[in-house]
DNA sequence: GGCCGCATGTAATCTGTTACATGATTCT
DNA sequence: AGAATCATGTAACAGATTACATGCGGCC
C-alpha cells in the first residue's frame, strides 16, 4: 500500500507485458530474455537484477504474487498484474518514445508486447511514434540548418541525428507493411 | 606509479584531448562541455563527474597537475598530458567504434577531437570507421534476411539496425565532403 | 539582499554488476 | 564424477547521481 506514485514510464514497465497474457515466474521471464530471438535480440537483464525488478513491482503495487509448491524444488513465486498494473503497462505500451538513446531498446520493446496485443493497438503505436519522429525531425533539421556554414561540427551533428530519424521513419512504414502478417510465433 | 593497465578505449580518454593542444584546468573543460555547441551537443558530463574523472586520469598517469594560485579563488589545478596520456589520447581517437550504443556519443567525440587534429587523422577516422560500419552492415543484413518470413520481430529488429547503419555509412560521406572545409571555429 | 560566476571538491545515496549460496535432478 | 537445469535470492563492490560545502566578487 505505498502511496500509488509512478514516475512513468520507465523501462522496467516493459515486464508488466509478460503478465499480461497470463500470470508467471521470475524463472520463466529470464528463460525468455535469455533467448537470442524476440526480445532477449534487444534487451538483456541479469537473473538478479531481474528478481530485483520484479520485488520492486511488487513494492510499488503492480503486480502481487503467490507461491506455487513443487515437488524438490523451491517454489515458484508467480507474479499476478494488479489493475494498477494493467493500466501501467497499457499506458508504457501504448506512448511514443521521446529521445534517441531510449529508442532502440524502449520503442523495440513497446513494439513486442504491442504485437502481442493485437494489430489495433500496435497501429496506434507506430502512428504516434511516427509523429513523435517527425517532431523531432523538424527540430534537428532546423538546428542544422541554422549551424550549416558557420559551425561545421554543429552541423555534422544534427546531420548525423536527421539520418538516423530518416531512417527511423522509413522503418517504421516496414513495420506497418509488415504488421497484417499475423503469425503464432515471433 | 600504479602499474600501466588501461582497460582500452573507455570515455574519459575523451578528456586527454581537451589536453592536447594545451594544458587547462577543470572549470574550463566543464564549461565547454556546458555550452550547447561543440562536444556540449553530445557529451554531457556534470561538474563532480568531471573533477572525479580528471582525478581518474591523474592516478593512472595519464596527466600530471601543478597548482596556479590566484587573488581570492582557490588555485586551479593545471593538468598536463604525459607521455602515456599522450599516447593513450591517440590510440582512442584513431580507432573506430565498435557497437551501435557507442556510435552516437562516442564517434562523435571522436571526430570532435580528429578535426582538431588535422585532416589526415580525421579522413583515416572517418575510413575505419566505414569499414567497421559495414562490417557490422552485414552481419545485420545476413541475420535479417534469415529470419525474413519466419520471424516477422527479429527480422524487424535487424532491419532496424540496418537502416540506422546505412544511415551512419551515407553521413560519413557528407562527412568527408565537408572535410576540407577548415574553419578555425567550430 | 539574493543570485550568478568562479573553482574546487566531499558525502550520501541510488543503481548495476559480480560473486556467492542452496539443493535436488538429469545429462554427459 | 562433473556439469547443467531448475528456482530462488543475498552480499559485496563499482559507478553514477544528487545534495551539500566553501568563499569571494559582481550584477540587478
């Protein structure tokens, strides 16, 4: 019962999503990161790092968990989502990201949890990144155009950072081309 | 006299080249870093960050200190590159950046600090740096095409890389267009 | 009077990584 | 016999961030 403040959106959002579809262990999520394939291919979490993560869930009230008996082994602590929870992981999911450092990792995960929730959701996603980008466009190409002839390096700068939202961009129409193709795996 | 082991190629080697050209004291490095223009674009680096590092710096020998009293402040520290500063300075910047997290703050540094240095060590940069990119390009471009039809994600993440790739080869030609342009700002 | 610039840092805190610990079972 | 898998973590250390501390001079 910790006063419900969530400074939002941060990575360790990104677990709620394997909740989501059902509840599971901590085990069982780092088998999954742990893979070269999905999103163990962009996000790599330590085992104990990945516990901490989860008890700090718990903490803050996102999730609460239940002990599963077995037989010769520990048990196994599944984590439920709370309605708080849901809402968390619906909110992280569902907004663009921001800035450039955040976007490989951040946006790549948004886009597997969102896939995963269906085309409706993952459409609305990239339409908002995609205006999320373009902003950020603008910005850098104007900074670079204000830079071009006086400030060289300046200028390499924000060149460098248009190329990359360019490319941003036309990868995210690839995503949407690709999107209907709804498949079981992957 | 700690015994010379430099893990290779880490950040504050960025540092040596605020050195290079002529000794300076910490506030004035922080303050070209706090601009936005320059290397402030890319690199920020908070005030008790910096003296720590330049601490780092002076332990491992990489620069060596001499105090310059003033009226009514306290003394600046002057550091001054040694010969394995120098040394260490030179085997950074000339050397490209591996993986893709590093490109954005580290070449730019890089090739912040290669301008100043001349057009030869810049251009040779710039070439290893597109030889490293492409290396990497394919390896992108070969995982992306395998997984084409059957995981729809990991094919996504790939293409992902190999946009921002080809993004980062065509700005290094704009790069090397805008070489021989030497002004003495920026 | 209060804030900014100059110029240096230390101390406390938060975050992340590495190493260690348990204990039965199955694989080589 | 030795290693890996399952399933949980704790403890120690390293790195980074935030807050705090000093002390004078000039600006509004």
């Amino acid at each position: 019962m910790s006063p419900m403040v969530s400074s939002p959106l941060t990575t360790e959002h990104a677990l709620l999503g394997f909740l989501y579809q059902q509840p599971t262990h901590g085990y069982e999520i780092h088998r999954r990161l742990s893979d070269s394939e999905g999103l163990g291919l962009v996000w790599h979490v330590k085992q104990n790092k990945l516990y901490a993560l989860l008890a700090k869930l718990e903490h803050k009230g996102f999730v609460t968990t239940e002990l599963e008996p077995q037989d010769n082994r520990p048990p196994r602590k599944i984590f439920h989502l709370t309605e708080a929870g849901r809402q968390a992981f619906l909110t992280w999911v569902q907004s663009p990201v921001r800035h450039g450092r955040k976007l490989r990792l951040d946006f790549l995960a948004k886009l597997y949890f969102a896939r995963r929730e269906g085309q409706t959701i993952t459409q609305q996603l990239i339409e908002e990144q995609r205006t999320a980008c373009r902003t950020w466009l603008d910005e850098e190409y104007a900074q670079a155009e204000a830079m071009r002839d006086t400030h060289p390096y300046d200028w390499l700068v924000h060149e460098f950072r248009v190329g990359q939202i360019k490319a941003m961009l036309n990868w995210l129409d690839t995503c949407q081309e690709v999107l209907p193709v709804v498949t079981p795996k992957g």
